[in-house]
C-alpha cells in the first residue's frame, strides 16, 4: 500500500556524504546509535531539536531517512 523512511541518523548522513564504502560491523554499528541517542537526550541539545526535526521531516518527505517501513495489506 504505502513506502515510506523515517529517522534520520547526522553522523551517518556525514558518512555518506563521504562516500564510505566499505561494510559496518554491527559492533560500529550498535555504539554509533548509542552515542547519537546520547547526544540526543543531552540538555545542552535541547535547542538543537526543532532543526533536528525540521531536518529529519524534510529527508524524510523525500524519502532518504534512514529506515524503510512498508504498509502491506493483506488480500
């Protein structure tokens, strides 16, 4: 029915846009979400959010969030 991303992930956008290559261990991977959920629950962020979620919708309507969710419907 539907195809859409969400969340939007700063520090792997920037890794994009360096045009890495090579694969992420899933160690890499588990710390690199640790570390921005951190940053994201930080106080001294706070002011930070609304860009964040201005940023984060924006990605997202045009499809380049990070995650993919399908909305299937059964026959």
């Amino acid at each position: 029915m539907e195809v859409r991303t969400t969340h939007l992930n700063p520090i792997v956008m920037l890794q994009d846009w360096q045009c890495r290559t090579e694969l992420v261990r899933e160690s890499a991977r588990a710390a690199l979400i640790k570390r921005t959920n951190s940053m994201k629950l930080n106080p001294w962020m706070r002011p930070l959010k609304f860009l964040y979620r201005g940023l984060e919708s924006t990605v997202a309507s045009v499809g380049l969030a990070d995650n993919l969710v399908y909305v299937l419907q059964k026959r």
